[in-house]
C-alpha cells in the first residue's frame, strides 16, 4: 500500500513539473531560425527573411573569396595613387613648383586626376587644401545635384588650374590665385551617358539650371571665392573656385 501512494506521488510530481502541452520556445523575429510552433509546424520566414537581424549583419562573412581578393586589389591600387591623405583624391605628388614670376609658385604641390570617382579632364596642378574643397564640393553638391541627370556626374571639364599670371590675363596687377595653386575653374560636365553640360549654355537652359546654380551656390563655403556668370564677362563660360580667405568670409558672385 505504502508503495503505491509513493508511485502516485511520483508521477503527480513529474507531471506537474512537465506538461505535455509546453510550448517549444519561438525564435526572435529576424533571427535566420525557423519558428516552430506547439503543433509541430514549422514557419521559415524568418530563415527567408535576411534583410534584417543577424543574417544582416553576417552578410559580409559570406562574401566569395574571388569577390574580396578582387576588393582588396582595388583597395591597393587606390592607395598607391591616393594624394593628400586622402584615398578619394587620386593624383600624383610633383613637389615644390618653381615661380616663373614674383608671387607663383607651388610648395607641395599635387596634380588631380580625379576625386570622389569623378574624374577631370585634364590632370589639375594645386595644393592640397584647394583638393580637398573640390573633394567636399564634389560629394556634397555636384554628385548629388547631377545624380538624376544621365546616370549621374563622370567627369569634370576643367578649364584651367595652376598658370603663373596674373588675374584675368591681365599684364599688371595681382598674380591670380592660379598662380598660387589655389584655383580650378571649371567649364562643364560629362555625365555617365555621354552627354554633356556647360557653364555656358547650361547656365540658363530649363534643364539644367537649377542644378548648375545650386552647384556655384554650395561652393560658397569650401571654397573662399566663388565665381560664376552673373560675377562678370570673364566669367561667362566657367566656375572660377579658389580657397584663397577673407576677413568678411567667402566672397561668391
């Protein structure tokens, strides 16, 4: 007798410790587990869901090993090439650039041959303080200003960069801020379609004039003068951008 009431304590015991009818626990959301519920069924949403969670954040674990090899090169042609301690300004270092006149001249001077992935036209002679406002210029305001227009902005068309003379091709005056390496003016756009839009034309045409002004507007700032074709007549067919600094702030015209 006294067995069998220990038999039913045991069992009285067991059972209440561990019903049948317990839930298995779910996975989070996000997770990458399939949820199965009391019923034995199983949801793999979650498994499928990889845009969120810890499969998210894994994703770059699981690229190919073709696909990093290749990213690594990349990465070191970029630095081999990279000006200015900066890997987005691709150039080459050239130096001190002798004065042909009193006032040019270049002290660590660097030629650009493209920023941000944008190239230039023509290899540009400056210094690094007037490469990196045409590297902030370009990722804040041109890039994102052309981004709409023909799959985007390629290239810049320059118009002119390091020249030892004096302003506007005068024969007397101040040497020019180009002379210092401190300036690029800019002519136009090539965008990854092919076409093209100019100061010149673009200036006023329906379709690209709110861009282009936006663009000699938010120059303001990185650069210390900014010219354009409301400044003068010299200025009709291109941007003139310098870093040269005033007490009062940017001069922009």
């Amino acid at each position: 007798m006294k067995r069998l009431v220990v038999l039913f304590c045991v069992m009285a015991t067991i059972s209440y410790a561990a019903p049948d009818n317990s839930q298995r626990p779910e996975s989070r959301p996000g997770t990458g587990r399939p949820t199965i519920s009391a019923d034995g069924t199983i949801d793999r949403s979650a498994a499928e869901n990889k845009q969120s969670g810890f499969w998210k954040s894994m994703r770059p674990v699981f690229r190919s090993p073709k696909a990093g090899r290749e990213l690594r090169a990349q990465q070191k042609v970029l630095a081999a090439g990279a000006v200015c301690g900066d890997i987005s300004i691709q150039g080459k270092a050239i130096g001190r650039v002798p004065a042909r006149i009193s006032g040019c001249g270049v002290e660590n001077a660097v030629k650009i041959s493209s920023v941000s992935g944008v190239s230039l036209s023509s290899t540009s002679t400056m210094d690094c303080g007037t490469a990196r406002a045409l590297k902030t210029w370009v990722d804040r305001s041109a890039k994102p200003a052309l981004s709409k227009k023909g799959g985007g902005l390629k290239q810049i068309k320059v118009a002119a960069h390091y020249a030892c003379r004096r302003r506007n091709n005068a024969k007397t005056g101040k040497i020019s801020e180009h002379g210092k390496g401190r300036a690029i003016d800019i002519s136009g756009f090539r965008l990854a379609d092919g076409s093209e839009i100019s100061v010149l034309k673009g200036w006023n045409a329906r379709s690209s004039r709110k861009a282009l002004r936006k663009m000699h507007a938010d120059a303001c700032g990185p650069f210390g003068t900014v010219l354009g074709p409301k400044a003068n007549r010299f200025h009709l067919d291109h941007f003139h951008f310098d870093t040269a600094r005033y007490r009062s702030g940017s001069y922009c015209r």
